[in-house]
C-alpha cells in the first residue's frame, strides 16, 4: 500500500510539472518554427514615398530629389495584368504577355537590361531566391521579366537571359532555361504593363537612365497582382509561399500549408510576418495533444505496475 501511495504522488507530481512546462515549451518551439522572415535589403519602411498601397498623388510633396519626383510602386492587389499586351522574346518572336499564364503562377520583374546597377541587383536578387527554393522555373513556375526601355532589343534580351540562366542551372534545373523569359517592347504596350502594376519611373536625359524603385512581383496563373516584393533581396520563403498561394495551393507540399497557418502576407511592409494567434492556437493544440499523450502512457504505466502487483502476491 505504501508503494502504491508513493508512486501516486510521483505521477501526480509529474503532472503538474508537465502542465505547467509543456505550454511554454510547444510554444516557443512553434515560435521558433515560424519565427518572422528577417527584412529585405531595401524593403520600404511604413512611411516610405517610394512604396505605397495607395494611389500617387502628383500634388504632394515627398522631399526627394527631382530626378527622383514621380517615381515609386504602387500596390494594385488583385489588379489583372494586360495579358494581350504584344511583345519580342530574347530570340525576336512576337508573344503576347498572356503566352505565359493559364496554368501556373509567375514572377514578374520590370527592369531594363542597359540598367548599370539596380536592375542587376533585382536580377541577382531573383537568381539567389531561385536557387534556394525547391521550385524550378518552367516546371512549378514561370518567370517574366519585362524590358520598360522601348530602344532595347531582342539581341540584348538574349544575351541578359543567356547570362542569369546560366548562373541558374544545375543538375536539379535542368530545363529552367525555358521557364525564364526575357520580352522587349514597344511604349504603348510597355505602359499597359508597367501601369496595371503601379510601377511610376522616368527617363533623366542629364544621365540617359532611368530612375525607378526596386521589387518583383507575384501573378496568378488568370494574369491577376497576387504579391509584392520590394528590394533587391527576396526571401526564398516569401517567394515560396507567394506562388504557393498565388497558385491556389496547386504546388507546394503540407509543410507549406503549416507554414501559411503561421505566416501572412503584410500589404504594407511586402513580405510573409508571423501570425501571433495562429501560434497561441497552434501552441495550444499541441499542448492538449501533449497531455493526452502522456495521461495515457501514465495510465498505462499504471495499470501496468498494478497487474504485476496482484501477480506478486
């Protein structure tokens, strides 16, 4: 009797430590699990005048510089593309921008291929995410990255796509060369596009470039603005979780499933944060589980140790 009344106290001691060190624990290991994405070089600050989710206002001052006035990203979220805007690909054919939709989700970029910094960096920044993410262009995804200077030409295209395909490839892409697609075009159609976006630039003939912000963009397979990404460094996560979503849940496995229970995307800041009470549900499911888990293996221990008790004597 007296074994039996101690090793009671033991289980119930047990117990209550569990119930008072499990919560913290499942939590912060789902925590840890879905820590925030950390920030993007170049990403806009809430405040920014180049980055904004509402409309441009010419009238107001934003204390730039003047080659700078005018020039920045407007969100336009579900905004459709024009997908019968005409244009050249890398070998000179002409396309329709609506060639590369219908069934997958696509990353599109705005850059001109003469660009002597940013529109490099956009395209290093791209080729860093890729490389990370399991994804191939081509295969989960397609990639269109769209001259805005009306003077460049196929043969420039070509030799852009053949330089970044290249840093692309490997025994695990092989084939990404047709997944990336490199387009120039004339003004008209090159507004279309770069309007529907909300991507404001100008030509600043002192310097002959063109001044313009930095990000990449999200589309669904119907040609629709699902997600922004401002900077020249693009999470291979937020990239990830961008198509994921964009596409309907059509690509990616259940891990990126738990990972959009605890990420969101953030309009404001353009990119995946944390879900706070995602994670309190979350970390409070697992502890349930947890302590059903072990009241059942106490039980079992117990009955267990009881048998054996009546056996012996």
């Amino acid at each position: 009797m007296y074994l039996r009344i101690n090793r009671y106290k033991a289980s119930s001691h047990l117990i209550r430590r569990v119930f008072c060190i499990l919560p913290s624990a499942l939590c912060l290991m789902l925590a840890a699990f879905c820590s925030p994405v950390a920030a993007q070089l170049g990403a806009p600050q809430g405040n920014s005048p180049l980055y904004s989710s509402r409309p441009y206002s010419p009238s107001a001052p934003s204390g730039l510089p003047t080659a700078l006035e005018g020039v920045g990203i407007d969100q336009k979220l579900n905004q459709q593309l024009p997908l019968d805007a005409v244009f050249h690909d890398e070998n000179g054919a002409e396309v329709k921008l609506g060639q590369y939709f219908g069934s997958k989700p696509v990353v599109l970029s705005l850059v001109y291929y003469d660009c002597p910094m940013l529109c490099t960096q956009i395209l290093n920044g791209m080729v860093g995410a890729f490389k990370v993410m399991s994804f191939t262009p081509g295969n989960e995804y397609e990639v269109v990255s769209i001259s805005f200077d009306p003077r460049e030409t196929s043969a420039l295209a070509k030799r852009k796509k053949e330089t970044y395909v290249n840093y692309l490839l490997d025994s695990k892409r092989a084939g990404a060369e047709k997944g990336w697609h490199f387009l120039t075009g004339d003004e008209a159609n090159i507004k279309r596009v770069t309007e529907a976006v909300g991507f404001r630039y100008r030509f600043d003939q002192s310097t002959n470039q063109f001044a313009h912000a930095s990000a990449i963009y999200v589309v669904t397979p119907q040609g629709k603005l699902a997600r922004y990404f401002y900077g020249i460094e693009y999470a291979p996560r937020d990239v990830r979780l961008g198509l994921v979503e964009a596409s309907e849940n059509k690509i990616g496995t259940p891990v990126d499933q738990l990972l959009l229970y605890c990420y969101h995307y953030d309009p404001a800041r353009g990119k995946y944060g944390a879900t706070v009470i995602n994670l309190i549900r979350g970390g409070g499911v697992l502890t349930l589980v947890g302590i059903a888990g072990l009241l059942l293996a106490l039980r079992r221990r117990n009955s267990s140790t009881a048998l054996r008790t009546r056996s012996a004597t």
